[in-house]
C-alpha cells in the first residue's frame, strides 16, 4: 500500500485464529493505525487480499465488512444520551425500535453501564466514555472488532482497570479483536499474540511470551521491555563480551546480548560464574521501592537497570561495581539494520 511514490505498508503476511486478541505495536509512522484503517476499509489497499473466514472483504466498503470500531477519541456524539450513542449504528442499519432497545440494553449491561442509558455524555468520565464506545462497536454483533489505542487518553491507574475489563469481555465474548498501542505493557497484558511494526512492516508476530522470550532482532528486543543491547564479538564460533565467552555457538552474523533491567544484579565483588561485565554508576533515581542506575561500560556504553531498593545495599554515583544477568539463558540476537 501506498501513497505516491511512498510505500506505506510492505509484504505484510498475518492470519489470526477465530477469538484471538492481536495487537499491532510499534514506533509512530510504522504504519499500525494505517494497517488497522485498511482493514476497516477506510483505506485501500492497492495489492494483496484481505480476508475473513476465507471471504476476501478487500474491495467491500467499510459498511458492509461487520466491523466494530474504538475510535482513539471515542468520536461519541455530545448532543445524545448514552443509549442514543450506542443505538446510533443500528439505526444506521435500520433496526426496528424494538431491537434497538433490547440490544442497547444488552450491551450496555456488558459494560456495566445500563443504569445510565439516560445520561448526558458530558457527565461521564474518561473510563465511562471508554465503556460507552465500547458498547456502541460492540452493539450490532460485529464479525471483528478494531481498536485504535482505546486507552491512550486514560490515567495510568484507570488504564489498567481498562485493560482487564476489555481484555475480560472479549474472552467471554469471544470476537476477533485487533488493537494498536504504542504500549507495550499493555500489549503484554492484553494480546494473545503481538505484530512488531517498523517501516510499514511486521518484524515479528508471535504470542506475547514468544516475543518477550525469543525476539527476532534487535529492533524487537529493544521494543519490548526495558532492553539493553551489548553488542557482542565472535571467534572460533563462540560468542564474547569482552573477554568473556557468552554461552551460544556464534553465527557469523552482527549480534548483540539482551540485558532486560530488571534482570540484572549489581555486586561489588567480581562474580565467579554467569555472564557479567563492570561498570561505572553514572547516576541513579530513587523511586520507591525500586532505583534505577544509569551505567557507563568499558567500552563507553551507557545501560540503565532497575533493582528493589530493599535488595541493592548502598551504591553511589562515581561507585565501580559488576553488572551480572540473572538469567540462565542469555537472549542473543541479530542486529536489525
């Protein structure tokens, strides 16, 4: 897909299972909102198919594909009540008065918000407008629901309550669900399975745990969690950092070790086993039951590590110490270009 000479969306290959939660993450520009448009059929695609159930929706206009949609900012009308909010789609799709009213009711219950069907949408708060569009894309019984970051515009404590109720009706609901997020916590917690986009493409789909455990590249690695990359040398098909061998036959190809920060210990004493390299603490933030040091290696790398504050002793700025990881595997990947 493209708009002139710009390629916007390449060589992009997904199929999800009936009832999967799929979340498109990835950097600003890297195309999630454009490829979740073009499957609600509000941009065309100029090669390549787009199918549900084996039926191709690619040249359908986005009335007739049975999609529900989250918009980013709710796009709820402020002049209608609640119910008249989420029975606007079925009017749209001529329901009779009747229908209307028992599957406005319906879902509303299902997001707990039936006591207000009468309620003016400016007296609702950000998690009630939430569940209100919620229920208007979820009204109409749709084959698919999309959703354009859902929970940007909530608070941090009420966006992981969100998290757990979406993620909770969907289950129970069992639709098809794809989401964007610049968020990867929250598509950590929410998705059955994650797309890495970068550039129009999709580096990595694969279930949550896959591509927190096994990223492809360095680009995923560093998109998920909170990542440092060291990059190592290679001889005699091994592995080094430094002069330390890193358990893993080498594979001739640019590499780099995962050191995720909270996966991390800091000593003073020298480690005798393990992967571990020194370090210099740079600068460190208090904050809470967790600090966080900014590190400065060797060789002019700078990596941060997050560590309980009950667990670290007394570490100072300008202090040398050891940076060991904590995990019996290292993660090892190839240097995305």
């Amino acid at each position: 897909m493209s708009y002139g000479a710009f390629q916007v969306l390449q060589s992009i290959n997904m199929q999800i299972a009936p009832g999967e939660f799929v979340t498109l993450l990835g950097p600003s520009g890297s195309g999630k909102t454009t490829l979740l448009m073009a499957i609600a059929g509000f941009a065309q695609i100029d090669a390549g198919r787009i199918e549900f159930s084996g039926r191709e929706i690619s040249g359908l206009p986005a009335e007739r594909r049975n999609i529900g949609i989250v918009f980013q900012n709710y796009a709820l009308f402020p002049h209608m009540t609640i119910g008249e909010n989420v029975a606007y789609p079925l009017k749209v799709r001529r329901w009779g008065k009747a229908e209307r009213a028992i599957a406005v009711q319906e879902a509303l219950a299902r997001v707990q918000l039936g006591h207000l069907i009468d309620r003016n949408i400016a007296q609702l708060s950000g998690g009630q407008r939430q569940r209100v569009a919620l229920a208007r894309a979820l009204v109409f019984n749709p084959s698919v629901l999309l959703m354009d970051e859902p929970l940007s515009a909530l608070d941090k404590s009420l966006r992981e309550d969100m998290q757990f109720e979406i993620k909770e009706i969907q289950k129970r609901l069992g639709i098809t669900t794809i989401s964007v997020t610049h968020d990867q916590r929250e598509a950590l917690s929410m998705a059955d399975k994650i797309a890495i986009m970068r550039a129009g493409q999709v580096e990595q789909f694969s279930s949550a745990r896959e591509v927190f455990d096994s990223p492809k590249n360095s680009f995923v690695a560093q998109f998920i969690g909170d990542t440092n990359l060291l990059r190592l040398k290679q001889a005699n098909g091994r592995f080094y950092l430094g002069d330390l061998a890193v358990p893993g036959n080498g594979t001739g190809v640019a590499s780099a070790l995962v050191l995720r920060s909270d996966e991390i210990e800091l000593s003073r004493e020298k480690p005798q086993v393990g992967v571990f390299v020194p370090a210099r603490i740079n600068a460190s933030a208090y904050q809470g039951t967790e600090t966080v040091f900014h590190l400065g290696l060797d060789g002019q790398e700078q990596i941060s590590i997050r560590c309980r504050t009950n667990e670290i002793g007394q570490f100072s700025e300008g202090d040398q110490v050891w940076v060991k990881s904590t995990r019996p595997d290292p993660i090892i990947v190839p240097i995305a270009e």
